[in-house]
C-alpha cells in the first residue's frame, strides 16, 4: 500500500517532470495536497503507518483515527530523507513498538473496561514490531447467567445493554428527597415531581426497596418530562419492539388508573400511545397507539412487591408473542387482542412520559412504585427472568 501509494506519486512526479526528492515532496505535503500520500511518506522506511492514520504534514502532528495517535512529526531534509519520530499507538493501532515490551489493552466497548466482571488484558510487541493479541481480557458476555454478577458490564447485574431509560427509585428513604427520579441509563431522562397536594413521596418498608408512595388511589401525583426530541421518542418512536419493567406494589386501582404514560396529553389518559393502566379489576393493561393490546388477567392488588415486565416485538408471527406479560420473571397467559403484526410505536406526536397520571379524573393508583425502566428491544425470557432474580432481591442497587 505504502509502496503502491509513493509509485504513484513518483509517477506523477515524473510525468511532471519532477525529480523526486524529499524536499520537493514534502514541501508539496506542505501545501496540503494528496494527504493521505504525505502521510505515507512521512512514514518512510522506519515506521509502519497505523491502520487509522490520518493527514500528515510537515510541520503537522501524526493522524489520528481509529488505531488511535500514531504520532509522526516529520523533518525534512535532502534527499528525501524523512526523519520521523512516532508516538505510541492507542489501542486497536499497530504503530510501531519496541519488540518484548507490554501494554494494557482491551477491544471491548469503551467505557465498559473494569465495570462488572470487565478487565483489560495485556498485549506484548512482537518480532515485527506490531501489537500481539490482547490476553487476558475479560470483555461484555450476554447477561444471562443468574450469578449475582454484572456481566455486560453495564455496572448492574440486570440486563444494561439496548437500555432507553431506569429508574431505580432510591433518592430517599423518606419525604421526598431530591425532588426528582434519576434515569441511570445514558443520556439521563430525568423526571420532576409532581406531589399532587402531597400525596405522594418516597418509602422504604425494606433495605434495598425504596420507591415512591401514591398513599391513596385517584391523584394527580406524577413523575414527568417532556418528551419531545428527548431519547424516548427517538429511540422508540417508529420502532416495533421494546421491554417495559417495573418493581411495584399495588394497593388499589380503579378502572383506567394508570402506572405508565406515553401520550400526547397529560390530562387525557385515552391520548395514549404507550401505556399501562389497570383495569376495575386491578389488572394491568397494555395499551399501543391507544388500543389495548394485552391484559394480566391478574389482580396485582393480591401479589404483593411484584416484577411485572412486558415484552413486546410486533415482528412476531405468533400473535400472543407480540406481547408478552411476566410476573416475577415468570411467562403468563395474557388475555386481549395482541398488536396486529409490524405495528409501530407512534410517538411522532407524543409530548409526555408519567409515571402515575394526572389524567383525567386523577388517576394515579394506591401503589408503590419501586423501579421503572424500557429497554428498546423485547428480551428474552431468559433476560427477563435473571432481572426479576436481581431486582426482587434488591430494586435499588440490582
Ligand atoms: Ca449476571
Ligand atoms: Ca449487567
Ligand atoms: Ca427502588
């Protein structure tokens, strides 16, 4: 390639008429022609160029790109005599290296080194002077395993990748603490809250159960954003799949009260585009585009603290598999219509996330709402079954 990339230059030097020298060739990099060549023949002779290098000069810093800096402050001088001086490559780079010696290294996602069971490992210069294979990492494996440990590496030990927004719902153990949720998924949704005339606020009947109290069914008390341009509809807008997950604990609800809201007006719980709500029964509803889609035929007010998860992947030829409801981490037969097949998530339109409702007759239900979180895909019963593990023995710190 290097040699390919001078013969060319050299060529057209020549039809140029052109002697090639060194100087002339980087006086000509100098003015910033043909970079990516001034950049191999920055290299000449000693150096081999990094995989991700970029433009050189003569005067210039090294490439940068995805092998990492490679550094190559060039001199000229004559007789195209380059004298380069190279820095160490960043990983996933093959600058050059001094054969024997050692470095950290790790080809896992970056910012997943040293979170969960995540280690960097150790490459060793080779004989060419190229970077070795990276031994001894440990890098992110599906969370599947039901062994207390985070294993893609997401710093819990329930499923992290594909997540769109968590809420564990440990700010406080009582009152109303920091005034707000805090999404702990990246790019952090945040929600404010909004007591409703004081009826709502934190709780902790247990160590590693916190959660947010609605002490009586039927008010406005909510935790809220606004969605629009926000991840949710990004994310999830268009989309045909996706995991909803809840830690909660239902005294009581009456028709429609609702648990979680994606719609387009707060104050109208049928304006719904994505939701939960209870039917008189105290059976959690799925709603799609305003449409029921799917019903526990469950009475949560008889369950106790519950993981209630709801699986959904329009693609599925199977009706009853577009929707799927588990109760700690457990499949149940779901009652109501499934989405018909490819239906998409509308929420070009949608301005509001709830959690509880302020919706028309205030109807948030008698509850306590442990943890809440979508993920942007339908996770397998398997993933779900290892977060109900995690999360039914600890829903602040899974
Ligand atoms: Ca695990
Ligand atoms: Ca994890
Ligand atoms: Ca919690």
């Amino acid at each position: 390639m290097r040699r390919a990339t001078r013969e060319r230059l050299e060529a057209w030097m020549s039809v140029m008429g052109t002697r090639w020298q060194g100087t002339t060739a980087l006086l000509f990099c100098g003015m910033g022609f043909l970079s990516a060549a001034c950049s191999a023949l920055s290299g000449l002779d000693d150096f081999e160029i990094g995989s991700g290098a970029g433009a050189g000069s003569v005067t210039g810093t090294a490439g940068s790109g995805p092998g990492g800096q490679g550094g190559a402050g060039a001199s000229g001088g004559n007789g195209g005599v380059v004298v380069s001086s190279g820095g160490e490559g960043g990983n996933g780079g093959h600058g050059p290296c001094q054969p024997g010696t050692t470095r950290s290294c790790y080809t896992g996602p970056t910012g997943t080194e040293g979170v969960g069971v995540c280690r960097v490992g150790v490459s060793t210069c080779t004989d060419e002077r190229t970077w070795g294979e990276c031994e001894g990492e440990i890098t992110p494996s599906p969370e599947l395993i039901f062994n207390d440990l985070d294993d893609d590496c997401g710093g819990t030990t329930l499923v992290d990748g594909d997540l769109l927004v968590r809420y564990l719902i440990n700010e406080a153990a009582t009152g109303l603490g920091a005034g707000q949720l805090f999404d702990s998924a990246s790019n952090p949704m945040n929600l404010a809250l909004d007591t409703g005339g004081a009826a709502l606020f934190f709780t902790e009947p247990s160590p590693g159960q916190r959660g947010l109290r609605w002490p009586t069914r039927a008010t406005n008390a909510m935790a809220w954003a606004h969605l629009t341009g926000g991840k949710i509809q990004q994310r999830l807008g268009s989309q045909k799949a996706a995991t909803l997950e809840f830690v909660l604990d239902v005294d009581g609800t009456d028709a429609n009260m609702t648990l979680f809201f994606i719609g387009t007006d707060a104050l109208d719980f049928s304006a719904d585009r994505l939701s939960v709500r209870f039917n008189e029964l105290e059976e959690p509803r799925l709603y799609v585009n305003g449409s029921m889609v799917g019903q526990l035929p469950i009475n949560m007010n008889t369950t106790g603290r519950s993981v209630l998860q709801i699986a959904i992947d329009t693609t599925q030829e199977t009706a009853s598999n577009r929707r799927r409801f588990y109760l700690d981490g457990i499949l149940q037969e779901a009652k109501g219509t499934p989405p018909a097949r490819d239906t998409m998530f509308d929420l070009a339109s949608s301005v509001v996330f709830l959690l509880g409702n302020a919706g028309q007759g205030l109807r948030s239900p008698e509850a306590t709402l442990h943890y809440a979180a979508i993920y942007t895909r339908a996770l397998s019963s398997l993933e779900l079954r290892n977060n109900a593990t995690a999360l039914l023995a600890n829903d602040d710190a899974p």
